[in-house]
C-alpha cells in the first residue's frame, strides 16, 4: 500500500532535489542501523515524507555527511546525518513492513504466499527492533487497533471509499503525530497524517481494483462499479466517477498542505519546499497516473521516472 508518495523531481531546484536525495539516502543508512542491514531493501518514498514533515513540524535541520553503501560501494553518496525524524522514520517503516507482510499473507496464494510467509521472520525481527527503541507500547496497539478495523470492514464489504479508508487515514494520523512534545504540532502533524492515509488509500484501491476484480478481493472501487453495472475499466473511463476520485485525491493533498503551513516557521524550514512540491504536484500526479492507467507499472505512464537516481 505504499510507494505514491513522491515528488515532482524535474520541478524542484537543484538544491531541493539534493535535499531530497540526502534525505532518501539518510532514511537508508538510518534504517540500516535501526533495523538492520536488510532493512533499507523496503525503504518506501512515503517514509521520506514522514520524515521531512516531522523536521518541519520541529523545525530540526540535520547536518550532512558522505557515506558509501551497498548500492554504491564504490562512490559516496551525501546523506541526513541521523536525527530524530530520520530514526522515528525507520522505526515506524519497521513497524509497518510486518503488518503489510501479514496482510499479504492472508491475501496472495501459491508461491507468493510462501514468499511472503518465509519473509514473515526477518519483518518480525524488525517490528521488534522497533519496538525496542523508544516507540511507546500504546503506538504499536493503536496500529493493531486500526488494521483490525480496517479488516473488519473489508470483511463486511464496505461499499463507501472513504469509510473504508477511514481506519488506515486514523493510523497514519497517530504515526505522524506520535512522540512530539508539543499539543499544537501534534494537531497539525495528526491532520497531514490523516489526510495522506486517505490519499494512500484510496490511490491503492484505485490501482488495485482491475486485479481484485479478477481475484474477488475486497475493493470499494470494484462495489462502486459493480454496484453502477459496470466493469472497473467501463467504471473509471466514465468521466463522473473519475473526477469524483480525482476531486477526492486531490482535497486530501490540499488537506494535508494547509495542516502543515499552519505549522511555526513551517515555510522557512529547507525541507518544507519538499513537502509542498510533494502535495501539489507529485502526488496529484500519481492520482492521474493510477486514475487514467489503473495497475500500469510507473515506468509506462511517467517517462523518465524510471531512470531516477532516488
């Protein structure tokens, strides 16, 4: 359910875009060494997210070191030093690698269950790791808590998007809020969270809903055009769902923009241009992308994409 969050990279200046690859790489070598070596092999965009809204929110600004790794062994690359929002980052793309690996469990068949069940050990290594540090208890509860309602909902075939992504929108919510010491940044950081989890949501339904119409998985998206007589490609081609899906993707990236600008000193932080390029482009981007091209790889609708470097 993750991988939408990005930027629009040919539209930041070459600092930004540094900025945002240093912070890609940080995010690596902090997972690494929160988590363990194996673990950047998951590093997701959407983490890099989390990690720039908690610097902005903050207002910490990180250092920057050269440091070789494993995909580039013989070049350093410039990266984050660790910080905090980097650490909380791994902790929490730990803590949800184990619960998309056990929810891939209970949804793939044949040789991809198997895969995910031989990967179920590593993932739970990481969740506790996670834990171990300093992720309250409660956290980890809450995320349960909301998966299973999430799940329960699946079950009873919940016809309404937005209901659907309620429970998931909830979760993201907490983790962008959990751990800041002030009552105000918590507000701010809960209301971008759960606008992004809505967004997360429903851009995977949409992408998802050609092949859980074949598999018979549960998908609001394939109960709305099932429910409207039509097949999920028949559905999104007509130009009054699309543009329902479309105006709903998009007031979640507004949403999640206007909560983050009400933060102090938000626009002056370095990585707050990110985030704002993040919302505004990159993501409404990828709404159209899934919306027009539903389960199409990246790489064949966003030319370019493929051959960059983060």
């Amino acid at each position: 359910m993750f991988g939408y969050i990005r930027p629009m990279a040919e539209e930041l200046k070459v600092k930004d875009y540094a900025l945002y690859r240093a912070a890609y790489c940080g995010l690596c070598r902090s997972m690494g060494k929160n988590l363990g070596l194996t673990a950047p092999m998951t590093l997701r965009y959407d983490f890099v997210f989390l990690a720039l809204v908690r610097m902005v929110l903050t207002g910490e600004v990180p250092g920057a070191e050269t440091h070789r790794c494993a995909a580039s062994p013989y070049r350093k690359k410039t990266m984050l030093s660790e910080c905090d929002a980097l650490a909380y980052a791994a902790r929490c793309a730990g803590m949800l690698t184990l619960h998309a690996v056990e929810d891939n469990i209970a949804d793939e068949h044949g040789v991809k269950r198997l895969l995910y069940r031989c990967f179920r050990p590593t993932a739970g290594r990481w969740y506790q790791k996670s834990l171990r540090a300093d992720a309250p208890a409660e956290q980890a509860e809450y995320v349960k808590e909301r998966l299973l309602a999430l799940a329960e909902l699946e079950s009873g075939s919940e016809p309404s998007p937005d209901a659907a992504a309620q429970p998931f929108a909830d979760l993201l919510g907490a983790l962008f809020a959990s751990g800041l010491e002030d009552e105000g940044q918590r507000r701010i950081a809960r209301a971008c969270g759960t606008s992004v989890g809505r967004f997360v949501y429903l851009i995977d339904a949409v992408d998802d809903a050609i092949e859980d119409e074949k598999t018979g998985s549960y998908n609001p998206v394939v109960i709305q055009a099932r429910n409207a007589g039509l097949s999920v490609l028949e559905y999104l081609s007509r130009s009054e769902h699309a543009e329902r899906l479309r105006c709903s993707l998009l007031l979640s990236c507004e949403q999640a923009l206007r909560a983050l600008q009400l933060a102090d000193g938000a626009e002056a932080h370095p990585a707050f241009c990110l985030c704002e390029n993040i919302l505004t482009l990159g993501m409404p981007r990828m709404a159209e992308r899934v919306i027009t091209h539903p389960g199409e790889p990246l790489a064949k609708t966003d030319p370019g994409r493929e051959n960059e470097t983060v």
